[in-house]
C-alpha cells in the first residue's frame, strides 16, 4: 500500500457529470482531489460521436433544469454559448405515424455535443485518463493507493464491480437493476421526414425516441439518432448492429422515411438508467467511499447525476480524512 502525502487525497473515480460535479465541490472546498477515467474522453454517458466532421450525442440527447442550483451552471454555459435552448415541444407517435405534440420543459441542447460542458467544468481539476481503475478495498485504497476518501461516480453495477467483500454497505448500497438501450444513428443526403426536433415513440418494443440531431444541434443536418426499447435492446446487447433492421424498420412507419440511410452506426450501452433511482442524493459510508451518479437523486437524468455528485463532493470535503 501506498501512504504518505497520498492519503490527504480525495480520488472521485468517474469522469461523467456527476464525477466531475463531485471533484469540482471538492476542489472549491479547498481540499486536494484527483479525477479517476477510465475512458480517453471524459463525459460517461454524455458521450459523442464524431460523424462527417459533426459532432453527434449518441448518449444522452438533452437536459432539463428543475431546480436554481443546476440553473446557476446552464445560465453560465448560455452565456458563453456552449449551451442552446433547443424545444419544449416533441412530437408523440406510434409504430403507425404521429399522432401530434405535446409541450413539456424546455430541452436544452449543445452545438459542440453534452461532452464539451464536462470539459468545460473538468478546467483545472487534476484529471487521469485513461486510467482503469480496478479495486477498492477498506482504508479506503484504491488499486493499492490510500486515499483520505474515494466516490465512485458511476452506475451502481460498476461500482460493485471495484468494491472488496468486506465493505458490505457500499455493495448492498450499489445494487439494483439497470437497463440497457441500443442508440442508432443514421445519416442521410437531406432530409426526408417531416418538420419536428423530437419524437416520443408509444406503444412499441422497438423505439422510445429519435432526435432530429440537425435541430438539436442548429444546423439542420440531415442526422437521426434513435434510441431502442429496453426489450430490444436487451436482445441484442451482444450484437448491436442486429438491432439495426428492425429500428430502421420502426422509423419507416413513426416517420414515414422509405429511404435507405447513407451511413448508420449501432452505439450499446449496457447500462443506460437505473430501473428504480434511490432518493437519496448520495451514499457515503463510514469508510469513507461515497456513491453517487443517477443511481441516486432520481429520476435518472443529467441534472440529478450532476446534484448528486456535487452533494457528495460538499459531505466527503466536510468529513476531510477518514478515520483511522
Ligand atoms: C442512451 C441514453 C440516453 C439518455 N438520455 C438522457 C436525456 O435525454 N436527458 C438526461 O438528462 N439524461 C439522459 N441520459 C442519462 C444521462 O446520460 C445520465 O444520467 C448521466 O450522464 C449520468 O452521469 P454519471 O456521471 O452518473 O455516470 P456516467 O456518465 O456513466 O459516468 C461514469 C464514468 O465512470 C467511468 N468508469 C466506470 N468504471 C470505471 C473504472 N473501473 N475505472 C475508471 N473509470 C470508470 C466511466 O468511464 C464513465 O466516464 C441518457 C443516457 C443514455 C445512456
């Protein structure tokens, strides 16, 4: 093991939103933090693609605000236009067409893609990546290295992949079922459906939703990006682009489309949204390992993994060290 200076070191392992919502509360405490990733890109489930020199959000499609807290921050990236409001209103359909709209909370959208605002709030933290982080065992240590206490930022299933059998709180506490989604992205030479930002798809086991990625992103390319029923989904974890066939199927019939795509490409995501979200905001043990993410603070979204991860931040800066 190693000790020393190391052990006055908070280690957040998870780069998405909530991990680095956590580091960024730590940070301003004044406490040291490192940022544990094991991808090459931050950004967790608010990922993006590069397709045709255009950035694509082939994981979470947009956000909500709810509460002033998270309000603060968007207001932030409003102002230096990292962040646009895309829509309140998307269209609702089924397998056989659209059956009309309905208005809800403003959909907030990013023109360089959800990745670029966990960039922007990662400046200046001390980050590590990729870096697979493999163990956590009581100290708490990491992979080895003690730490003055650690938070994993990430779904509870890969939490509990890290945590030893000895920290039986933290492993009871990452349980639950997670459900998977299949993105599709589809590109094509103009647009061939009809004028709309946004479908929620009833009554289907193949498709809940498509974005109209040209509108979300404000530039109006030709760029779908579906996203599969749990079922489906399920079914075809192993081989996603079996899932291919049948959701260009289901966007024939929500959308009308009888044009095959120019390029299309199949993004798995083993586990998209915690089944039932705790309530609490956080979990932290008297270890000194923390939880957070959408697993806590539901309903699963963006905002809620980005206040989880900040609340776990403020409670593992106030506890400072672990006790001995
Ligand atoms: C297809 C899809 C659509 C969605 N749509 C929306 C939406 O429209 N609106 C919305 O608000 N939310 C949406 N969400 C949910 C949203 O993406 C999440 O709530 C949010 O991004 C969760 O952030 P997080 O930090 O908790 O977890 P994650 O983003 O999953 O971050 C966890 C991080 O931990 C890292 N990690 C895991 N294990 C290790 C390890 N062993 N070592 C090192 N690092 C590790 C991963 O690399 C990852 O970066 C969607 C999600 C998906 C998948």
């Amino acid at each position: 093991m190693t000790g020393g200076a190391a052990a006055e070191e908070l280690l957040v392992v998870g780069g998405g939103v909530s991990g680095i919502a956590c580091a960024r509360a730590i940070a301003d405490a004044g406490c040291p933090v490192v940022v544990r990733d094991r991808g090459h890109r931050l950004g967790g489930r608010m990922a993006v693609k590069t397709i045709d020199d255009r950035p694509v959000d082939v994981g979470a499609s947009y956000f909500t605000v709810s509460v002033p807290a998270f309000q603060n921050v968007v207001d932030r990236w409003l102002d230096v236009e990292l962040v646009r409001p895309w829509t309140d209103t998307f269209h609702v359909g089924d397998p056989g067409g659209l059956l009309g709209t309905r208005t809800g909370p403003m959909r907030y959208a990013t023109p360089l893609g959800l990745r670029s605002l966990i960039e922007d709030l990662s400046l200046g933290l001390p980050l590590r990546n990729p870096d697979d982080v493999r163990e956590v065992e009581p100290g708490p240590t990491v992979d080895s290295t003690a730490y003055a206490g650690v938070a994993l930022a990430m779904p509870g299933p890969q939490a509990l992949d890290l945590l030893g059998d000895s920290l039986e709180a933290e492993r009871a506490a990452s349980g639950g079922m997670w459900e998977p989604c299949i993105a599709l992205i589809a590109t094509y030479d103009k647009r061939v459906w009809p004028d709309l930002d946004g479908v929620f798809v009833n009554d289907s086991v193949v498709l809940t939703f498509v974005a109209d990625d040209g509108r979300r992103r404000g530039d109006d390319a030709p760029v779908l990006v579906a996203h599969a029923h749990p079922v489906l989904s399920a079914a075809h974890l192993d081989n996603p682009d079996a899932a291919i066939a049948p959701m260009l199927g289901e966007l024939e019939g929500v959308l009308g489309i009888s044009v095959a795509p120019s390029s299309v490409i199949a993004k798995r995501w083993s586990l998209a949204k915690p089944v039932n979200p705790h309530v609490e905001h956080y979990f932290l043990g008297k270890s000194g390992v923390g939880l957070c993410g959408d697993g806590w603070h539901g309903p699963s979204r963006i905002e809620s993994a980005y206040l989880s991860g900040r609340a776990l931040g403020r409670a593992m800066a106030r506890r400072g060290p672990a006790a001995a």
